[in-house]
C-alpha cells in the first residue's frame, strides 16, 4: 500500500475550515451547496460543509479549491460500488 500511494500525486491543504487546496484531482463527480465529489489519485473524496463553492479548477494541472465551510472529509475504496448512495443521501 505504501508504494501505491507513493506513486499518487495527491495533496490537501485546509486553511480555517474555510479554503481547501487539493491537487491530484482527476475528476469532480458531482456539487452542490453542502457535498462536492470528487475522484482523486488516491480515490473517491467527499466534502461536506455549507455554502460550498469551487473556486478553481483545472483538471488538466489537477488542482482544485474549495471555498465555504467544510465540515468533513471522506475517502471511500476506490471499488466501492454504493459511492453515489453515499453522497446523496
């Protein structure tokens, strides 16, 4: 495991549960005011908070920010077949 992860080009910064810096980002599933999807290098993340708003993206660098307020992060396995059950509960 150590080496797959080595591998992966996959960082996060959360400045005062406001602003959150990610890079590795490959895709973003799906968004909305309190959850963001997204598929990492590292696999599926989920943020959740309130008044969310990505302010940056570009895939082709894979960076991504998020601005609002961020309650909590999730990773999920990257096989796990339930993910969209999970977001949108």
């Amino acid at each position: 495991m150590t080496e797959q992860l080595s591998k992966a080009a996959h960082s996060l910064i959360l400045d005062n549960k406001s602003k959150l810096s990610l890079t590795g980002v490959t895709d973003v599933v799906g968004f909305d005011e309190q959850t963001v999807s997204l598929t990492t290098d590292c696999g599926p993340l989920i943020v959740k908070g309130n008044s969310l708003h990505i302010s940056k993206l570009n895939l082709d660098t894979k960076d991504v920010c998020i601005d609002g307020i961020i309650n909590s992060l999730q990773y999920f396995a990257k096989s796990d077949k339930n993910l969209k059950s999970k977001l949108f509960k």
